[in-house]
C-alpha cells in the first residue's frame, strides 16, 4: 500500500509541476484587454491631472506677474523719493521722435530702481538718443509677464514710430496709466471723430487728449506737469499707477520709447483685440489671466482687477483728481 501511494505520487509529481509551470508561465504578461484597461485608466488620469497641473502653474505665473507689477511700482515710489516726483516720459519739443529721440519712457528712468543700472549707464539715458544708447532692445525681464505666451522671443521690430526705421526695441507687459480721457491727439490735430475711435471720453481736466494731457499719473509728455504725490487727490492707494498689456495687441507697446509705455482705461479691460496698428481703439490694458488683469496703485500696491469691474468705477481709478468715491474692487 505505500509503495503503490509512492508509485502513484512520482507519477503525478511531474505533471503537477508542469501544470504549476504552466500556471506561472500563464500570469508572466498582461493580455491585450488587460493592457487596453490599464492604458485607458492611465490617460483617464492623465486628464484629470493636467488641467491642474497647468492651472497650478498658472497661478505661480500670476503670482509672480503681480510681484513684477508690484516692484515696478514701487521703483517709481523710489524714483519719487530721490527726485520729488513720478519718472517722467518725455517726447516731442527738443527730445523729438523716433530712434533719433531722447525720447525716453518712465521705464528706462527707474532702471537703476530695478536693478538694471548697468543698462541705464551703459544707455546714456536720457541724454543720449535711442539709436545712440545701444541698448533700446534689451530685455528687461521685471517688464515682462510669464504668461504672456503670445510674445515674440527678444525685441519687436514692428513698434509704433520704429517700424518704418527698422529699429529694434525691447517689449514690455507693463504700461503707465495715462488716465481716463481719450480720443484727441494734438500733435495731429485730430479730435475725437478724426481719431476713429468707439471710447471717446473727456477728462476730469476738460481734454480728451490723453496722450498728451492724460488725467492720470503718467503719459507721453507729463515731464511738463511734474507728477508728484500731492497731485493725487483722490488718494494714492485708488488711483492706478500701471497696468498690464500684450505687445500683440498693440503695437504701441515697448519699454525704452515714450510713446510706446502708456495706456488708457477709457477702454474696457480685456477689450476684444484687433488690428494693433488701431492705436485709438487698442491702447489700452489686457493680459492673458483668466478673468481680468493686474494694476499697481500709486501707494506701490498690486491688485487683480476683474474684467467685468464697472466701467465707470473702472475709469474713476484711472483718474488723479476726479473726486470720485469709489470702492476698490
């Protein structure tokens, strides 16, 4: 009886390990619908992650976008303090136009309050003129926004008043608000009806020229006025002192040149864009944030601004002295 139980256990024992085999063989890989289940579940997670991993990466975006607006801002607290006024922009009269001007912006003139004496120094600024200072087309990093992703790489050859010259100068996200008024341009004679635009809009001054009188704390030509904080009535901590733009949208946009750093909030936020040659209906304040955009305030605060803000409330910001009660949003 036990040596039939052993005859019949060693014939069975090879079998048994074969079936074993078999069986290990057999859940060595996965099947094709096996494989096919995993695969889907692998992109069903990869597309519930992606979109917050680009939303998180956004937000640092933002995030730093508004400390860029924020030092600029206060570079100019700085540049007031040291001078007893805002950087002024300078254009026209003896500085000119053009590469060949000493038109220089309120950008080039904190330079050294952000970090970049060395391009200033090296510039001339503002005595020499752009084509002269060798350095209008640098690339100053604090100017520009990490989510604009509609900017070309380096500088922009199409810029207002440089395109026809082939003249290369640096961009910029970042604009000083001219104010509220627009639509008259007195180096052209043209009013508001030869200007074409849809937001013609008087001033708190009485002018609708807001490229050469803005009615907010900085334009083209405000070396004349002398902007300083006691010109604020309103208070500085609501009044707007830069805003957010994208070069693609306006070709008026660039860092160096005093006609190409300021724009005004008689447009609407995020307006639909256009021909950026369209100055009259373009020059105004946009950025690629989901829902609205970044302004400093004259005290060297920054704030999200949505784009729904009411226009009224929206342009009462953008003014120095309009007497308007407003309550920041």
């Amino acid at each position: 009886m036990v040596r039939l139980s052993r005859q019949i256990a060693e014939t069975l024992a090879p079998e048994s390990g074969r079936r074993a085999a078999r069986r290990y063989v057999g859940r060595a890989g996965l099947t094709a619908i096996e494989l096919l289940v995993v695969i889907s579940i692998i992109g069903l997670l990869a597309a519930l992650l992606l979109p917050a991993v680009q939303q998180t990466r956004e937000a640092a975006r933002r995030t730093q976008c508004k400390d860029h607006i924020r030092q600029i801002a206060l570079a100019c607290e700085s540049f007031h303090a040291a001078h007893g006024q805002y950087p002024p922009g300078q254009m026209f009269d003896e500085y000119g136009i053009g590469p060949d001007s000493t038109a220089w912006s309120f950008l080039a003139r904190i330079l050294p309050y952000v970090s970049a004496h060395d391009v200033f120094r090296e510039g001339g600024i503002p005595h020499k003129t752009l084509a002269e200072s060798g350095i209008a087309d640098a690339t100053i990093a604090l100017y520009l926004c990490p989510s604009d992703a509609t900017r070309t790489p380096g500088p922009r050859w199409d810029a207002g008043n440089m395109v026809e010259h082939g003249f290369p100068v640096g961009q910029t996200n970042y604009k000083g608000v001219s104010g509220a008024n627009w639509g008259a341009d007195e180096s052209q004679d043209w009013t508001c009806a030869d200007s074409g635009t849809a937001w013609c809009n008087e001033g708190t001054n009485g002018s609708y020229d807001g490229l050469n009188h803005g009615d907010g704390m900085l334009y083209r030509t405000d070396y004349k006025v002398r902007r300083h904080h006691g010109q604020v009535k309103d208070g500085l901590g609501q009044t707007f002192l830069i805003g957010e733009a994208l070069p693609a949208n306006d070709i008026y946009t660039s860092w160096p040149y005093a006609n190409n750093a300021y724009s005004t909030c008689a447009i609407p936020p995020n307006a639909p864009g256009g021909d950026p040659t369209d100055w009259p209906n373009h020059q105004s304040f946009r950025s690629l944030h989901s829902g609205g955009l970044h302004f400093a305030f004259a005290d060297g605060s920054a704030r999200f601004i949505s784009q729904n803000i009411s226009l009224e409330v929206y342009r009462g910001l953008a003014t120095i002295d309009g007497g308007e009660v407003l309550e920041v949003p």
